[in-house]
C-alpha cells in the first residue's frame, strides 16, 4: 500500500527550476522514502514537468491579487496595527 498524496494549488506559486521559470501547479507527494516532485508548468514553452524539491527555488509574486506588479507599500501607521500584549 502506498501513501501517495497530491496537493493542487488554488493560485500557482512562482518558481525557478533547472529548466526555466515556471508556475507550480501541484505537489505529488509518493510518501516517505521519496522526494515530493514539483508539477510546474514552463513559461517559455507551457511544457509541463516534475521537478524534484532541492530543485525548485521560490520568486517573487507581486502581482497575487494585485492589480499592479510593485510590491504594496506598508500602512502609514504601522505601529497603529501592531497588538498590543
């Protein structure tokens, strides 16, 4: 019996791979003794592809749920929304 997991992503999440920019559109998780494996799809050419988790480096998405691609800036008053113990 084995203990295969997979895990799709609601909003793909940026990444670097040994083959290019892509978009990490689920994990597959085989169980313990293996590695998870990335399904990422190319930017460049839409190709889809496992790639093993050392591989995979994690980019900057500014542009989640944002309607511009700068990073948003921090409240004014920052200090005014920290808890206070």
């Amino acid at each position: 019996m084995t203990a295969e997991t997979i895990t799709k992503h609601e909003e793909p999440i940026p990444c670097d791979t040994p083959f290019g920019k892509a978009l990490c559109l689920a994990w597959y998780d085989y169980g313990y003794w293996s590695e998870t494996q990335w399904m990422c799809a190319l930017l460049h050419n839409g190709a889809i592809v496992f790639v093993p988790h050392q591989d995979i480096r994690l980019v900057a998405n500014y542009s989640s749920r944002l309607s511009s691609s700068k990073p948003p800036a921090p409240p004014a008053n920052m200090a005014g929304l920290a808890v206070k113990p």
